[in-house]
C-alpha cells in the first residue's frame, strides 16, 4: 500500500529517499507549494547538507538535490496539492486543482514543518501598513522576486534567523538600523554578532520590545519601549522583519486529533517518532521547531526506517535500532492497535526548561534510541550553569555535564539511559538540578575536568541510618576530601580515580562509606602519566590547519566568503584562548594547587580545598 508524506521539505523528501531505498512504496508526497524543497529554496546562503548528505551547498542547491534524489528513488511528488485530511484507517483527502482525491494509506508521515510567528500572533498593536513581514517573507521577496528594498530597516529578534534576515536585508539596499530582543543578550553564537557588528555595524538592543507599529499605507515607524522601565522610543524605519519565535505547522495534527504537546506545540512523538495515532508518524520542524535543515533531514530518515520496521519492509536491517522490539517485522505492526502498545511514559521538563523532542517513550520502545540518539532541549531562559537531570518516580536515571542553557538554541542530552526507564513507572522529568540550589565547582585539570555537586543534604544522606550506621557530617566529608586532594598532589591518585572518589565523598551518607572511600589509596604514587605534545603546540597547530582549511574555501567559494573567513577566525581564537587557559590550569594543577572553582551558584555548603 502507499505511504502518504506530507510536506516535501528536507525531512519529507529524505523520509521518501529512505523509504524507496528500503524497498518500501509507492511513496506519494504532497506538498502545497509549487516547488518541492521547502524552506532552503528561498536561503541563497550556505551550509546546507554538511550531516546529511556531507558537503556545503547552497540552500536552493541543497533543495533540488533533495528534489531530485527522491524522484530518481522512485516517489511520486505531487506539488501544489493540499491534504485536507486523514481518518484513523489512514484514508488521506487530497486537493489539488485537478479536484479532491482520497488515497488509502499504509502509514502516514507529517513532515509539514514550522514558521514564523507574525505580527498578529504577537500581539502587536498599531497600524496595518506595508513593509512588515517575516524572514521567510523577506527571502521570497528578494532571493525568489529579486525585489530591491531600499530604506531603514529594523529586524525583531536576535537569534540565527535575525542575523540571517539582516544579512538578506544587506543584499536587497536596505539600511539595517538595529536588531531588537526582549532577552537581555542576543542568542545566536558570538561570532555571528561579532560578523553584523563588523561589517554592517549592525546593533543589537537587548532588553527592548515593538510596543506599537505605525504608519498610514506605508511603515512610518515602530515604538521600541524597555521591558524594565517601559521608557519608550519612536525609531523611523520603512521595514520591519519579525524573525524567529517558532510555531510548528501542526494545523493537520490537530485536525486528525492527535495528541499535542504544549511545549513544541506539535504532535506528541516517541523516539520512533510515532505520535498518538498508530501508523501515523511526524519528523522534522513539526516536532522540534526549529532545528537546521540538515537535521530535520535526519529527523526523516529515522521515521523512514522505522515505518518500513513497522511494515516489515527493507530486508533484515530494516529495523536497524528497533531491533528487539517484539512487533519488529510483523506484517500488521503499525496499523491500529499494533505495537504501539496501550502505555506511555511521558517525558517532561520543568523550568527553566521550555520543551523536549521526542516527549514519550512507548512501552515496547524503550531500547529504541531518538534521532541521532540523542533529546533535544530548549530553554526560556539563560543559565550559565545548568546541569540536567532525568529522574523517574524520584529514581535518577541520568546526569548531564554542565551546559550552558540559550533561549532560541538546542540543548542534546543523550538517550543512554533510556533502557533504565521502567515502561509501567510514572512520568519521566528532566529538569536543571543547579537550580535547585546546588553549587558547583571544577576539580581536576586540564579539558578532563570534572564536575562536582555539592550543596543542601542530598534526600539519600537523610535516610542515611540505613543498616544502624551512623551518618556522616559535611566536616567529615571535608576531611575526607582534603585526604584525597594530599594523595592526588602525591601522583598516588590519577585525575580520573580523584574525581571519581570525590564525586564518592560528596555522596557518602555514613562514616562506613567514607571510610571505604580512602582505605584502598596506594602507598606510593601511581604509574607516571604518558608525555603527550604541549598543550600550546595543538593549539597553535589546530589553529593553522582550521585557519588554512578557511583560507582555501574562501578562495573556492568567493563573493562574500570574508565574512565565513571573520567567522571562522573568530572561532579559532576562541579555540585557542580556551586550550592556553587549560593549559594554565594544568600547570597549577601540576604545581599542587587545585584550579580555581570554575563555576558559582546559590549560596550553599561548599568542598573547600
């Protein structure tokens, strides 16, 4: 039977690719728009295709490779066709001008995207003049219509879309007067404001918000108030670009009745990207609004092969990670009541946390990994100093490192610790434990350093009588620790076993487990690490060869590859700076004393070394 795909953007087409590759079909893809490819059609920049089809290209390049290769895969595209609907026997209802036609469907794949929200989703009041649009609108204009547009122009937001917008606004004549965010910093990477600032001084206002659009027939102005004061401003301008603040396209979602999840405000997916209705999948920016175009490809693909899983298509890897799973293979896995199994487990997050993607974990599916084998995060809020933890019915499951939290930008956390999910517990959280009023700090050296949480009495040092033991203090910790920290300056402790038994010190409930904790330290020192080159010599060579690799495609690449060449620059400096501060760090380590703490939080106990 055919397998419908709707939306022929990079994670429709790759699901097609994949499924013909694996011998599944017919594949249909419907798609309202004339031209298959989606969204890159219209982003003439590039870095397009790097993880999916591993090179640089252009966006509308990458599009018709997509198009292309799913046509020579053997998928029948049917463009400027709108589906209007789907039963829950996957009947699917397709408009086109030729008429209204229903396909009967084997499986089902939403891969419709995400977009921008306007104007008036945000709530801006004012005038309704000409020259206010969003980023896709501007890059249909001037990338698609070739349209020029002269004037001053504003740009709302200050995540990667904005400095794109900023960028297309550049190309067309205008004159970008400033980039605008409520957040009190700009979200993309610190290159990309480095780029903006240097070759169109483009500035950035942070803590600032659109409070009204005026103009009578044409864009005359906008007010810019501050969101702490609510002093306000009139800035001239004659465009205005609202970029950014994604909703996923899940109008057809909702109109089939499945469940949603508040947070993406898309379909509710587990890790084979399954939602609610089985034998209905959805992959892409539908689910995780929005990620780059390459990974939404990937995001396809792994639907892909788990519907031909589910359909018992492919030949014997068609499975690939479902292996295990117990209707893996049937011929009637996929349809309705097959192998989705009545239970759930949910997967939420807690502030400062906005939204995770995949958001459940079937019954029958907790050893099948999400795409790329790892979650995707986002944050409403900057944190310095997060570390993530998965916890079930209070049982910890995993602990990230410490991260940095950005609203706008991705946070992985990989799915490792998915087998240890019990299918019949409660719902799994994840939520920032050093919010919790935990304080962190650095012990070790070097990049290998590792991280520490100390802070209030963990809930296990209280229950610490176990066995009539007596619990142990926070001064008996110390000392413990101090122990520790003479043995490691010694070389009688390497810097994984020292970090390691800290980590066990900090946990230790009773004077038992402490006491194990020192008892097997070795009399003299341990064997001498291996010499390895200085830390400055990889930085410096990293450097060159990162340096001579952008050299050389800006040569290939030409016409505004300075600006990918001030990119790439910037991030070798960082790169350089970070690996000449570890070495520091090394040395002091080396020298006996311990780095200084890396990390700060709440007020709280503290190791003090």
């Amino acid at each position: 039977m055919t397998i419908v795909v709707v939306g022929a953007g990079p994670a429709g087409l790759s699901a097609a690719i994949e499924l013909r590759r694996r011998g599944v079909g017919p594949v249909l893809v419907a798609d309202r728009e004339t031209e298959a490819g989606g969204v890159p059609r219209h982003c003439f920049h590039t870095g397009f295709g790097l993880r999916d089809r591993r090179r640089v290209m252009t966006g509308p390049a990458y599009a018709r490779a997509l198009a292309a290769a799913a046509v020579r895969a053997g998928a029948e595209l049917r463009l400027g066709t709108t589906v209007t609907g789907f039963d829950a026997a996957h009947a699917v209802t397709l408009t086109s001008g030729r008429g209204s036609e229903t396909v009967r469907a084997a499986a089902v794949l939403l891969a419709t995207g995400c977009r921008e929200r306007p104007r008036a989703a945000r709530l801006v009041p004012g005038d309704r003049p000409a020259g206010v649009m969003t980023t896709g609108e501007l890059q249909q204009r001037v990338y698609l219509g070739h349209e020029r547009l002269a004037g001053r122009a504003l740009v709302v937001g200050a995540e990667h879309v904005s400095f794109s917008a900023a960028v297309t606004l550049a190309h067309a004549g205008a004159r970008v007067v400033a980039l605008v965010t409520e957040y009190e910093r700009q979200q993309s990477y610190a290159a990309f404001r480095l780029g903006a600032a240097l070759r169109w001084r483009v500035p950035v206002w942070t803590g600032s918000a659109i409070g009204r659009v005026a103009g009578r027939g044409r864009l005359s102005g906008v007010e810019v108030a501050d969101v702490g004061t609510d002093a306000a401003r009139f800035v001239p301008c004659d465009i205005v670009v609202f970029t950014g603040d994604w909703i996923p396209d899940h109008e057809l979602a909702r109109l089939a009745g499945l469940a949603m999840d508040p947070g993406t405000r898309g379909p509710v997916v587990d890790t084979r990207l399954e939602t609610s209705a089985p034998g209905v999948f959805a992959a892409g920016n539908l689910v995780h609004p929005a990620e780059t175009a390459d990974i939404a490809a990937l995001s396809g693909r792994h639907a892909a092969r788990h519907i031909a899983a589910a359909l018992g298509a492919g030949g014997p890897d068609a499975a690939g990670p479902d292996a295990g799973r117990p209707d893996a293979g049937r011929p009637d896995a996929g349809r309705p009541g097959a192998g989705t199994g009545a239970g759930r487990v949910p997967v939420r997050v807690e502030p400062p946390l906005r939204w995770i993607s995949p958001n459940a974990i079937a019954s029958d599916a907790s050893l099948v990994p999400p795409p790329l084998g790892r979650f995707v995060l986002r944050s409403q809020e900057f944190r310095r100093l997060a570390r993530l933890e998965v916890r079930q019915d209070g049982r910890l499951l995993a602990r990230s490192r410490v991260t940095r939290l950005v609203p706008e930008r991705p946070v992985h956390l990989r799915a490792a610790w998915l087998a240890r999910v019990d299918p019949a517990g409660g719902p799994v959280r994840i939520f920032n434990r050093a919010a919790a009023g935990l304080r962190l700090i650095w012990v070790g050296s070097g990049s290998r350093e590792a991280p520490v949480t100390t802070g209030p009495e963990d809930r296990r040092t209280a229950a610490a009588a176990r066995g009539g033991q007596l619990g142990a203090s926070q001064a008996d910790r110390e000392a413990v620790i101090d122990a520790l920290k003479a043995a490691y300056v010694a070389e009688r402790l390497t810097e994984d076993e020292f970090a390691a038994r800290v980590g066990q010190a900090i946990a230790g409930p009773t004077h038992a487990d402490l006491a194990a904790i020192t008892a097997d330290i070795p009399s003299g020192p341990v064997a001498a690490r291996p010499a390895r080159m200085p830390d400055r010599l990889v930085a410096w060579g990293t450097g060159a060869i990162i340096a001579a690799a952008a050299l050389g495609g800006a040569v290939l690449i030409g016409g505004s590859a300075w600006i990918l060449w001030a990119i790439t620059m910037t991030g070798v400096l960082l790169f350089t700076v970070s690996v000449l501060l570890a070495a520091r760090q090394e040395q002091r380590s080396r020298d006996g004393q311990p780095p200084r703490s890396a990390l700060t939080g709440p007020p709280g106990p503290a190791v003090r070394f």
